[in-house]
C-alpha cells in the first residue's frame, strides 16, 4: 500500500514538469540561501573573534580581582605576584599552548612639541609576536631582544605625535612609590590592530623597561593562548581550579570582549529574520503552485473518489507529492548550496573594516553542519506545510463537482 502510494506520488511529481520545476526553484533557491547566508554569518563570527583573540586579549586572561574595575587608573596596585611561576603552571595544561606576561601602564608620551595621553603595556616581546597574529605592523618593525628601550606606537598615536620610526620619545609616568619617571625610548615600529580606539592610544614597550619604569617585578596579566578556540571553556575551567579565588580571578576572551556578544546577538536576530523571510517565500511560492496544479487535476482527484478512493486517500497522495517534492528540492538546494559556498570560499569575499576597526578582511562561506540541516527541514517542513490547504480543500470537494472541472 505504501509503496504504491510512494510510486503513484513519485509518477504525478514528475509528470507534471513545469509545475514540479517551479516549485522545485523556489525550494532549491530558498536552501541554498539559507546555507550561504548562515555560512557568511558563521565566518564574521569567526573572523570577529579570532581578531580579537590574536589582537588584544588572547583566549583567558589571569588578573587580580577587581582588575578590570578599577586597575585602569592604578595598575601598580593590582600586580601579580611570582607572574612566572604562576605562568608555568598555566602553560601545563593541556590546552595551553602558551602564556604571556603584560605590565599595564598610562601616562605622557613626549615627542619634543606636544604631549598625548597614552595607555601602555609592558609585553614579552617573542610570545606577542606569536599571540598577536592579527596585528600588523604598518611602518617600522617589530620588537626584538636588542630594544631595551624601543617602544611600538599605535597607528593614531604616531598619527597624533606626527612619529616615524626611529624618531626619539619621552614617556612620562608615576611608579608603584609614587615617583615620577621620564625614560627616553626609541620608536622602532608602528602596529594597527583591531580596533581603532585602542591603536589612538596605545604604545608597547618590553616587559623588562615597563617593569624598572613602574620599579616592580609583577605584572598585571598573563594572557593565555591555547592550541584551539573550541577549548576556551575547558581550559578556563581548567585554569579556574589552579588558581586563589580570594585573590585571582580568570576570564575568556568573549566576557572580555563584549562588544563580540553584542554583534553575535545582533547578526543571529537578522539571521533568524532572514530564515522567516525565506519559510515564508518558499511556503507562498509553493502553495501558489500546489493550489493551480490541483486545479489543473481537480477532474483526476474525482475520478480517484468515483473509483472507490477515500477523501483521506486524496489528501494523503497530495501531502505525499509535495513531501517528495521538499525531499528532492531540499536534497538539491543543499548540493548547490554547499558547492557554490566552496567555490566563493576559494575566491574570497573581499571586506571593509568593521565599525570602529582598522583592518579589513577577506570573508568565506563557511560550511556549518547544522545551519545545512535546519536550512533542508527548513525546505522540507515549508513545503510540507504549504500542501496541507490546497490538499484539505481538494480532498473536500464533492466528487460530482470535482468531475465537472474537467468537461
């Protein structure tokens, strides 16, 4: 019985071409568009958080409590103690694959005319290279063991203060005891990062200078990079338990950033907009078509019910075309779906700079598992959905009616 069912079904949808190619379109166009659309959403996503990670605050970073809130204005007093020590046994985990030491400061930077507020951070200058694989340098070079006193300049701070590399500075700054220090440093590069308001005020000096300005051997951070994003969770959690709660406290680099959440829940609202949108296109473009081919066959639907065929016999063989009908477009939608995001992935999507960013970027279609999945129920389900009507109405209509529809 079901395989006569599933046969009959399958001879009407392909008998009927014009009509079954028309509405196989709209399924096709409508998976096909929602994999690509999910797919470039999930590469922002990606993208956005692999540059902050590589830019700014690496994948967790380990603070003193209350760091955050209030170790901005006074950094000397929220130090770490032993940072080296407590960054071994960080590095022993199994998803870390290395941590890195930073001393944060602010003061006056001097170029010999005017004075710029600035925000600085002592780095070890070998591991940032590694940790900071989205932040390029625009002019100059990096840091190297021979810079005792070199100094990395934002792109708005060299903009600012008019410096080049090789050009002299004075930084201007209170130690921990309170003293004031001034220590003359060479400009050996200019970095852009990710972000613009940090590049307007940012300076990088080596960890060892920024420790004898502020006269302490702590540091204020250790910012760990692990072998995979994915792991951010379990090494955190990881890194939790090895740590003084009273005393240290550790977060991810998504509670870091939080603008990222923001734009995460922003782009999932228009996505989740945009998935309405195209359930509806492909239901109404579907029905339209279901509603005219039954019509079409209105007489061939009465003379099924003057054989002997229940109503529900009727219903059934149009909800079963139609379900063929989602399976084959939605099956289609997903091959051309996954193969024209392979061929844009290849070629690359060439993209602006976000807001408030520097750096643009070359976007993909990334293939998502799940965002393929929902996009071929999403296909299945609407066509499913749009047969119900045109089949309850076709299948109530009396048979003496429904034979007159064809003389």
């Amino acid at each position: 019985m079901i395989a006569m069912l599933l046969k009959l079904a399958l001879r009407n949808v392909f008998r009927q071409k014009t009509r079954t190619g028309m509405t196989l379109a709209a399924i096709i166009f409508g998976v096909a568009g929602l994999i690509l659309a999910g797919g470039f959403v999930e590469d922002i996503f990606v993208q956005l958080g692999e540059a902050t990670i590589h830019s700014q605050t690496g994948h967790i970073q380990v603070f003193r409590k209350d760091f955050l809130a209030r170790g901005s204005r006074h950094p000397d007093r929220f130090l770490i103690d032993a940072p080296d020590t407590l960054a071994r046994r960080i590095t022993a985990l199994p998803e870390v694959a290395e941590v890195a030491a930073r001393l944060n400061f602010s003061g006056l930077l001097n170029n010999g005319k005017r004075d710029l507020a600035i925000i600085g951070e002592g780095i070890e200058f070998d591991k940032e290279v590694r940790l900071g694989s989205y932040l390029t340098i625009s002019a100059g070079r990096q840091l190297t063991g021979a810079d005792r006193y070199g100094m990395l300049v934002g792109q708005g701070v060299a903009h600012s203060l008019s410096l080049e590399p090789g050009d002299p500075v004075t930084l201007v700054m209170n130690a921990a005891d309170g003293a004031l220090n001034t220590v003359d440093f060479e400009v050996v590069g200019i970095f852009r990062s990710f972000s613009r308001d940090f590049d307007a005020r940012a300076v990088r000096i080596p960890l060892a200078a920024a420790q004898e300005l502020l006269a302490t051997p702590g540091a204020n951070l250790l910012v760990a990079t692990l072998h995979r994003t994915e792991d951010t969770d379990a090494a955190l959690a990881a890194i939790r338990s090895t740590l003084d709660p009273q005393a240290l406290e550790a977060q991810s680099w998504r509670q870091l950033a939080d603008f990222y959440d923001k734009t995460v829940q922003l782009y999932d609202r228009q996505f989740g907009v945009l998935q309405l949108i195209i359930l509806l296109m492909v239901v109404l473009s579907v029905a339209n078509s279901v509603n005219m081919n039954a019509f079409e066959r209105m007489s061939e639907f009465g003379t099924l019910q003057a054989l002997g065929n229940r109503r529900r016999d009727v219903f059934r063989l149009i909800l079963v075309e139609n379900v063929l009908l989602g399976l084959i477009g939605a099956t289609l939608g997903v091959v051309i779906g996954v193969t024209l995001a392979l061929l844009v992935s290849a070629i690359g999507i060439p993209m602006p700079p976000p807001p408030n960013a520097n750096l643009g970027y070359t976007a993909t279609i990334r293939i998502v598992p799940l965002t393929i999945l929902s996009a071929f129920l999403i296909g299945l389900v609407a066509t499913a959905m749009a047969a119900i009507f045109p089949a309850r109405r076709v299948s109530a209509t009396p048979v003496v009616d429904a034979l007159r529809q064809g003389t």
